[in-house]
C-alpha cells in the first residue's frame, strides 16, 4: 500500500557510516516523531520448528508492534503484534508464513491459537501472513531482498538502559506530504535530544533517511529501466 511513502532507517557514527539502530533509540524515536504515520524496526532471529515432522531451522525475525501494518500488508488470519507483546516476559507468540501454515498446519483455519515448539520452547500462533509476502530487506546478519522468511516473533524490550549495541533495522511511512529529507531532520533533531539525554551511547550519531525502492534499487535503477 502507497510504497512511495515507505523509508528505511539507519544510524551513522564515526567508525560506522551506514549502521543499524539501537531498540531503545528506536522505541524513543517512536514515541517522539510526528513525521511518521508508523514506524517498526525488526532483528534476524532464526528459529527451529520441531514436534510435527522432521525438525527444521526457520528463517525468522523478531519485529516491533506495527511492522506489518507500516509495510501496508496485514495477516490473512489473525492478528499482528501489538505494543503488550514487547514487554519483557511476553513475546511467545508466532506470525507465521502461508507456506509454513500448509507445510506445518495443514492449512487449518483453527491454527489460529495453536501451539507450536520453536528452540524447544511453545508459541502460540497469532496470525497468518497472506501468500507472496517478501522480506524488505535488512543490514545485520542479512537476508536477501525479496527472500522468503518463514516465521516472525515478537520483539521484547528486555535491557531499558542499553544504549550501545546497534542491531535493529529501522522501516516507516512517511505521513502523508512529508518527504524523507523533513523526516531525517526531524529525525536527527531528536538524536541529538536522545545524545544529551544517555551519554555517551549516543554522542556523535547521525540519522539516515532512505526511501525504501531507491534503498532496494540503488545504482541498478537505469539498468532497471
């Protein structure tokens, strides 16, 4: 839905110039920002399936409450995660893809509800994702755009105080008449907000603003066309 206003977010600091985000800039940055309609950020976290039929490693991630809905596609069952589904002691809860609903689930309408054993520990199956759904991309321990991912949990916020591991990606939709350039000022205003509030962790970061298709695309554009 409306691609054009969906951008990809990066931090840039001085040995890093094109890096991840941090989940507790993140949440801050969700809860200040007007220049986004919604904003989600997600990590690579792979996970074995096992209990019916042959184990299997899954390709998955962890996602904050809203990823589906800023990429404008929801599940075909069930629900996506919410904000209640990030706090520390929750996030056993499962979206999982179409092809894994009918390899796994038989395709069941009732799997909704279901229980099933991902690293030897039970999820609950909330939601469904419609058929063709594609990974937007990601930076750390990346996985190919356009591949296909299997399952996604939820992410928890489990260390409030962390301001120095960066590994979340960052996507958003832009509201509508905002253009990436307003949204990186903004956005830049409240790191530099969030640098005199947590030193050091965040002294000496900047803030990347991309539109998603010129991020997918990049110097293959005209060879494209």
């Amino acid at each position: 839905r409306n691609p054009g206003r969906l951008v990809r977010i990066y931090t840039s600091g001085p040995s890093w110039p094109k890096f991840p985000l941090n989940p507790n800039d993140f949440r801050d940055f969700r809860d200040r920002l007007q220049c986004f309609e919604s904003m989600a950020a997600y990590t690579r976290r792979d996970l074995q399936v096992s209990g019916t039929g042959e184990p299997m490693m899954l390709s998955g991630f962890s996602v904050t409450a809203g990823f589906f809905h800023v990429l404008g596609v929801q599940p075909a069952i069930g629900r996506e995660f919410s904000r209640a589904d990030e706090l520390p002691g929750k996030g056993k809860l499962a979206i999982i893809s179409n092809a894994l609903w009918r390899t796994r689930l038989g395709g069941q309408r009732d799997a909704i509800g279901k229980t099933i054993l991902l690293n030897s520990a039970p999820y609950t199956v909330v939601g469904i994702m419609p058929p063709g759904f594609r990974h937007p991309g990601n930076m750390y321990h990346a996985v190919a755009y356009g591949d296909s991912v299997d399952l996604w949990t939820p992410f928890t916020f489990d260390q409030p105080k962390d301001r120095g591991s960066h590994y979340m990606d960052g996507i958003a939709r832009l509201r509508e008449g905002v253009t990436a350039a307003q949204a990186g000022s903004e956005m830049q205003a409240a790191m530099e907000q969030l640098s005199r509030e947590h030193p050091p962790g965040n002294v000496g970061w900047r803030v990347l603003v991309f539109p998603l298709d010129k991020e997918i695309v990049g110097r293959s554009e005209r060879l494209l066309f």
